[in-house]
C-alpha cells in the first residue's frame, strides 16, 4: 500500500513525500510530481536536472534494490536556495558506476546525477540496511 507523508503547511507546502515499491514506470510518475512541485514553488527552471537525477536514481532502486521499496522525499530548500531530492531504498551497497564500456548502457547512473546536478551524495541508514541517495539542484539567480 502506498503511503504519502503529511502535508506540513496548506496547498503544497515545501515537501513531497512517498514510500512505496517501484516499477518501471514509477519514474514517469515522480517526474510528473516533480513538475507540479517546482511549478509551485516557481522553480520550473530546475526541471530538467531533477527530472534526469531523479529518473536514474529511481532506476537504480528498480535495478539494484530486491523488494524494490523506496521512499521519495522532495524538499523546497529554505530561502528559495532550490531543491532536494532523496531516496531510500533498503539496500545496503553503495551507489557507484560501473560502466567500464564508454558505450555501454548500464552502470552511469551517479555519474549522470553528479553531472546534472550541483551536489549529491549518499548516507547508509543507521537503524536498517538500507541507504539514502540524494541530490541538490540550486536557483541560478541572475548576476
């Protein structure tokens, strides 16, 4: 059963929470989420790399991740500083690339998050196995 987190101010408030188990098209789902969110927080500029960071790091839990659980939480950072992005899975690898064919498919995911984005990173959960994947995409304020 799906589950979405309560809603700590009226309208959508500064945070997007789910936990539940993924599929293939979970990804499309959460984009189209993404979009209302930075839409409403008039970040829409933002889409784009959240959209590729937040589509791979789906993909990965979908991939590498057993009962494929996560949980997604989107965050307005404070003072309109931009976004964040995690997710929680319940396994305890670390994410890391493993493409070693520069044409290959597979394994460049984090190297795409790292690429899109303006800081990512990953916790390991201290009270289960599990991990936390996240990113950061920041409001480019004009000079």
């Amino acid at each position: 059963m799906n589950h979405v987190t309560d809603q700590q101010e009226p309208g959508l408030g500064a945070r997007y929470g789910t936990d539940f188990a993924l599929g293939e098209h979970s990804a499309r789902h959460l984009r189209r989420i993404l979009r209302v969110y930075l839409a409403a927080w008039e970040m829409a500029d933002l889409y784009d790399c959240a959209a590729l960071a937040l589509t791979e790091l789906t993909a990965n839990v979908v991939r590498h991740t057993a009962d494929r659980r996560a949980a997604v939480l989107i965050l307005r950072r404070g003072e309109e500083r931009g976004l964040r992005v995690e997710v929680t899975d319940t396994s305890p690898f670390p994410p890391l690339s493993t493409a070693v064919d520069e044409l290959g498919e597979n394994g460049r995911g984090v190297m795409i998050v790292g690429a899109v984005t303006d800081r990512w990173g990953w916790v390991p959960l201290t009270d289960r196995p599990g991990k936390t994947v996240w990113f950061e995409c920041d409001v480019k304020r004009p000079e």
